[in-house]
C-alpha cells in the first residue's frame, strides 16, 4: 500500500507505455558494460535502497525515461509513471571548481599514457587514481535525488531509472562521467592539448647503446709484438 510525502495513502495506477524512451539495451542482468559505468553502478548499488533499483531497472528497461540533460553538477530527467504528467527528475552532485579542474588537468597532462589515451577517446582505469591524489572522488558517494512524485523514498523508482539511463549513457560516452563533474569533453581536451608535452623519467638502469662498429677495436685489437735487444743471442 503506497503513501505519500504526507504519509497520506494513494493510489498507484498502471503505467502509461512511453513511445520512444530511452530504454536501456541490457534487458537482463547488470546494467552497465564498461569498467565506468560498472563503478557508477556498483556505487549505487551500494548506498541505494535495492528494492527501489529493481523497480526502476524495470522502468528503465521499459522506456519509462523521456528524456534527460546532463550538466555541470546536475541532472534532469523526464519520467512517465502512472499520471498524465510525466515526473521531473534532478539528481545533483558536487561539480569540481575551475582551480581544482586546473590542478587535475595539470596532473592528468604529466603522465604521457593518461594524456595519450584521453586524447584519443579513450578513459583509462588509473585516471581515478590521480583524482584521488587531489581528494577529488571522480564517482560520488552521495547523490541528492528528487522527484516530484508521491512517494517519500529516495530514491523512487523514477529516480532510479534515470541513474540506470544515466550508466548506460556512461557506456557510449565516457567523458559524459567527467562533464557531470564540472569539464566536458571539448573543455577538457582543450586544456590538456595546452599543457606541456610530458618528459620521460630517466632510468637509473639504463645504459647508453653503443654503435657495434665504434666498438670493433675492443675486441679485435692486434696483439702486442715485443723487440729484442743486441744480436738475438744469448749472452
């Protein structure tokens, strides 16, 4: 039996079909394919409420999402439900400042493989790392959903369905994960195009290569011819 916000009880009706939603593709098991989205989802699934997730894992297999903008700390979603009304959804984080972007750029442009694979397209594993350095969680641990539907609990099943929308978006566009934080993607790329080019550390071990031919005389040098004194005779 369902209650509002009031704790008022009402009445749950069927859920109107939505034509073209954004349905998720995974139509069973976990949602989320690539090691990003997995993480989001896996954080989640931790601090969220399980029996409100499958319900919205269902709306979001479903269609139930109309649509959704995703900016800078925020955001906002349209879910159908049972009313005529769709639901409006925001789901906000905590956006990093232009001084602590500037700090993780600066450290994400010094290390040649993160700056390489970024820059290329690609989100490597480690990058976490380096915004842990800065006490910067590139994935939140607390999220402030809101629903204006009636129910009380947070996340509801709307709510939950834009957060398995939003993974599944993370799949397809991994700078999506970054652009919530406070850079997108042109933003981002920009910047680490204008930090210096990374210098390779020096190995202590290494050792300077040689030319084989300049060292020819070390190991075929003619050998030492010794002179006699006097006539040759033994005195």
């Amino acid at each position: 039996m369902p209650f509002d916000r009031d704790g008022k009880f009402y009445e749950a009706g069927k859920t109107i079909e939505v034509d073209g939603g954004l349905a998720v593709r995974a139509k069973r098991g976990k949602i989320g394919e690539r090691w990003w989205s997995r993480r989001f989802v896996d954080v989640l699934e931790r601090v969220c409420d399980g029996g409100r997730l499958a319900r919205g894992r269902a709306y979001a297999r479903k269609g139930q999402v109309m649509d959704f903008q995703l900016a800078a700390g925020k955001v906002t979603a349209r879910v159908q439900g049972s009313r005529p009304q769709p639901y409006a959804v925001e789901i906000a984080i905590a956006a990093f400042d232009e001084t602590q972007w500037t700090d993780v750029t600066s450290s994400l442009g010094s290390r040649a493989l993160y700056r390489a694979a970024l820059l290329a397209g690609e989100m490597p594993r480690e990058i976490i790392d380096v915004f842990e350095e800065h006490n910067l969680p590139l994935f939140p641990d607390n999220l402030d959903i809101r629903c204006n539907c009636p129910d009380w609990g947070v996340p509801c099943k709307h709510g939950s369905a834009v957060l398995y929308v939003l993974a599944e978006a993370f799949d397809d566009d991994p700078f999506l994960v970054l652009a919530w934080r406070g850079r997108d993607r042109e933003a981002l790329l920009s910047a680490l195009r204008g930090t210096p080019e990374p210098v390779d550390a020096v190995d202590p071990l290494a050792v300077e290569e040689t030319p084989l031919e300049e060292r020819l005389a070390d190991y075929y040098s003619p050998a030492f011819r010794s002179a006699s004194c006097g006539n040759g005779r033994p005195a």
